[in-house]
C-alpha cells in the first residue's frame, strides 16, 4: 500500500490516468497476496462495457483462472460483479455453484477463491479476488481485509470507466489516501517497536484490528494517538 502514492501524480490538483490507476491496483493485488496467509494470488477482473479483463494480477495462475471464467462465461468473480456481493468457493473439487469453473480450477491448483464486488456508487465495475491451494483456506478476518483493499480498488478505477483521459480524483479518493498514510505511518510505529518487517507489522495491525472489531483505519489511528502522547515523567528515586 506505500506504493500507492508515487503513482499518483501531483501538480495543480491530484489527477488519475488508467496507467497510474492500474498500477496503484497492482499493488494492492500485492498488498493483499501479502496480508493474507493462505492467498497464493490475487488479482481484479475489471468489466467494461460487457468484457472482462484481468488487472493487477499478482500471478499467472490468476491470469489463467480468470480467463477460465471469462471463456465460460461465468464464474466467483463474475458472479460477484453481477450480483453485486462477496462470493466464496470453499472447495473447487465439491463446489456445485460453477461446476464447469471449479472443476478446471481444481485441476490448475486452485482449490478456494473469495471474490468481492467492486462497486462506483450503484454501479458494478468489476471484482476484486483472491485464490488459495487449499480448500477452505479463507478466514472471516481475511475475507474483511480483502474488502477493504477493494473499497481502494474501486475508487481507483471508477475515475477510468467513463474516459480514458486523466480524471481528476473525487474526495472519496482523497480520502483513499489519507488512510493509506496513517496505516503506512501506524505500520512504521509497530515496525520499530516491535523490530518487525513491513509485511508482518501490517500483519499485526490486521489482526489487532479483528480481535478489536474494528478497522484497520481506525486501530491505525488509535496507534498513532498513542504514539503521540506525551511521556509520562516519573520521579527520580
């Protein structure tokens, strides 16, 4: 997610361009595969006029996963678009939903896939998923980190869908950002406290945040506020 902001350009205002808008996907696609233990994968499936296309794709399993389900016509992600809510394939060898998906999956590797709708106000953009080797491989906490990565994805790429001219990024992006700098900044308070690297310090403050029950903008700044607290003086004996 740090990635995020040198793709943004900054001159009078904040402008977006499909090329910066993909890339700023791709790495939440990474931010995801990174967060989430058993995710061998992730990835968006991005519907323009009625044509899949995959974006930010961390993989090449993902690719072919995804092609799989636009040659059928059918499929988690496509259905999640469609449907406009989260799917969840358990167990592509048991799975009834998409027989004919699930069972060319499986034989491909991928044995769970959770998708999330990506949504621009009322209108369904696409899907954003995650695929695992393992049946079952998706917790509740995974499932809610993958839905919040996708809110980002899909203010980013609702500002390409109209026009492929720069658009200029709402407020609702603005506040993408604005949260993506005080998790980087809460994420580099518990790598120095607890001598963590990147990808275990956003861990840590994933996980803090689902056993808290709340977000992980929220625990960020409940990070940050303890931070910044002036010291306590104590007395010397």
């Amino acid at each position: 997610m740090n990635e995020l902001a040198p793709l943004i350009g900054r001159a009078k205002g904040l402008f977006l361009t499909e090329q910066t808008a993909q890339q700023a996907v791709s790495a939440l696609a990474a931010a995801a595969k990174e967060a989430i233990p058993h995710a061998l994968g992730a990835g968006v499936s991005l519907i323009k006029g009625n044509q899949p296309t995959s974006v930010g794709a961390t993989d090449n399993f993902v690719l072919r996963a995804d092609d799989l389900q636009y040659e059928l016509g059918n499929g988690p992600c496509l259905s999640a678009w469609s449907e406009g809510r989260a799917t969840y394939v358990e167990d592509t060898e048991s799975d009834q939903h998409w027989p004919r998906w699930s069972s060319e999956a499986a034989r491909t590797g991928v044995r769970s896939c959770f998708s999330v709708p990506l949504e621009n106000g009322a209108h369904g953009i696409g899907a954003m998923k995650i695929y695992a080797a393992a049946p079952h491989a998706f917790t509740v906490q995974d499932q809610k980190v993958l839905a919040h990565l996708a809110l980002s994805a899909a203010v980013l790429l609702g500002h390409i869908q109209a026009s492929d001219t720069p658009q200029r990024i709402s407020e609702t992006a603005k506040e993408t950002l604005r949260i993506r700098d005080v998790v980087a900044a809460a994420r580099g308070i518990i790598m120095e406290r607890h001598d963590l690297p990147e990808e275990e310090a956003l861990s840590h403050l994933l996980n803090e945040a689902g056993n808290k029950g709340v977000t992980l903008h929220e625990h960020a700044q409940s990070v940050l506020r303890r931070d910044t607290r002036p010291d306590t003086l104590t007395a010397a004996p």
